[in-house]
C-alpha cells in the first residue's frame, strides 16, 4: 500500500524533540495510569515524551518503539528514572505480561495505515491488558469542521496542490528549520499523504531533508465497530484533553476502553 515504511519522520530523535517540545497529553495520561494504579506499557512511545513522566509517578512502565534510535534518546532522557525500553513491532510484539494500563498517544494509532494493521495492534493491545486493565489512544477525527479554528497540527483532508508552511523551529545546532508541507488524500483508503521539506542553512550551505507520512482516518461508527469486533468495548469517549464530549466539532477523538468479558 506504501511505498516506504511511515517511519521517515522519526530518523533524528533530537530534531525531533526540539520540533514538539509540547507536554501535550502527558496530564491525560498520567491521570488515566492513576485510575488503572498498576502497570503500564506505552504503545509507540517514540523519545519518551510521556512515557517518562508516568514513570516518574511511580508505576511500573515500560516503553515500546519500533525504531532504535527513538529509544536511545529516551534512555538517555530518562536516566536514573525506573522506565524498561524495549524494541518492537506493535504489530507482532510479545512480552509475555500484562499490564493495568496500555496506550498510544501522538496520534500514534494512525500510523497503522490497514485493516490488516490495525487489528493486528489490537489483537497486540488485547493479549497485553490485564483483565480489568485500561486501553486508551486518541486519533484525530475526520468529522472536524473546515471552518473552525485549527490548533495543532489537523490538515484538511483533500489534496492541494500547493505547499503549506508549518511553523519554523530552532534544531540542535541552533539553525531555524522551515518545513512546507504537501498533501493527497485518498478518499478510499481515507489515507493522507504527507510530503514535508524541511530546510535549514548551516555555515556553508542549504540543506534539505524529505519525510514523507502516511495517516489513516477512522470515523467514529468505524472506530467503535473496530474496537468491538477486536474484543474492546468504549468506556468513555472524549474530543480533547479537557473531557469535553465526543462531537462532530471535536478535533480528535479520545478513546478509553477495556477487554469484553464474558459479563459484557
């Protein structure tokens, strides 16, 4: 379905940090990894932007990411903090535990660009929760409106022809990055194709470096059927970090859910 791995935005963990730099969700899940009160795993957890701060409560946590480098920088951020980092697929992962509380954050979840894909993570998630354990992630919802305002990084979802400019940073050699975006979306596979360059001058010339990213949209009926036949039945849906009710206005969809059992 793709033609690279989805994994070209996360190459340069340090740039990384210093393009979100955001504590974005960490309030959020921290509360829910205290409702849980046991063990925690998160799912993509990328440098340890959330990951660490649970951690720092106290909870036995354990961070998982796909890509090696992502974990070395959060080893590095988290040292002398009690956090297990471990290398794996989402997908096919096995680590022979469960756990109280499991989540994705960043919208993590849109990633997993196939049915295919997202089944297998959440057959992952399911054999990974403990019984009476919390699962929770966010997506952004494909139902937000054109005309509302737009905070963060939630694109229209059609194609463009131009390039759309996102905010300049700082990176770690001190030069500022622009990045100009270019996007097609497929309307079938409700799959958003981002092309973004990013570009720098450091002391002798202009550099360039292209990530391209795919981000599967789920509508909500679509969402809750998949979770459903997937063994996972919603608890409570939200449309932003302030618990405001899931609607059609809202920019993501927040999801907690746990395990179908026999009583449900």
């Amino acid at each position: 379905m793709l033609d690279h791995n989805n994994l070209e935005a996360f190459s340069d963990p340090i740039n990384y940090d210093k393009e979100d730099p955001s504590d974005t969700g960490v309030a959020f899940y921290s509360g829910l990894a205290q409702e849980a009160g046991g063990s925690v795993l998160e799912i993509a957890c990328g440098t340890g932007r959330v990951t660490i701060p649970i951690a720092k409560l106290g909870f036995p946590t354990t961070g998982l990411d796909i890509v090696p480098g992502m974990l070395e920088r959060a080893k590095r951020k988290s040292a002398g903090v009690p956090v297990r980092w471990v290398e794996g697929d989402a997908r096919t992962f096995d680590l022979h535990e469960q756990f109280h509380f499991i989540f994705l954050t960043g919208n993590a979840f849109q990633a997993f660009v196939s049915n295919a894909e997202q089944e297998a993570l959440l057959q992952r998630v399911r054999a990974h929760l403990h019984h009476d354990g919390l699962f929770a992630f966010e997506t952004r919802n494909p139902l937000f409106p054109n005309t509302k305002t737009r905070e963060g990084f939630f694109p229209l979802l059609e194609t463009r022809t131009g390039k759309e400019d996102r905010l300049p940073f700082i990176n770690v050699d001190g030069h500022e990055v622009k990045e100009a975006i270019t996007q097609v979306y497929d309307h079938v596979s409700q799959i958003l194709h981002l092309t973004g360059q990013k570009r720098w001058h450091d002391s002798k010339e202009e550099q360039r470096k292209i990530t391209r990213t795919a981000l599967r949209y789920t509508f909500p009926q679509e969402l809750a059927a998949l979770l459903h036949y997937n063994g996972f039945w919603i608890e409570r849906q939200y449309g932003d970090w302030t618990y405001e009710p899931l609607s059609t206005t809202s920019p993501s969809i927040i999801s907690i859910c746990r395990k179908h059992t026999d009583k449900q």
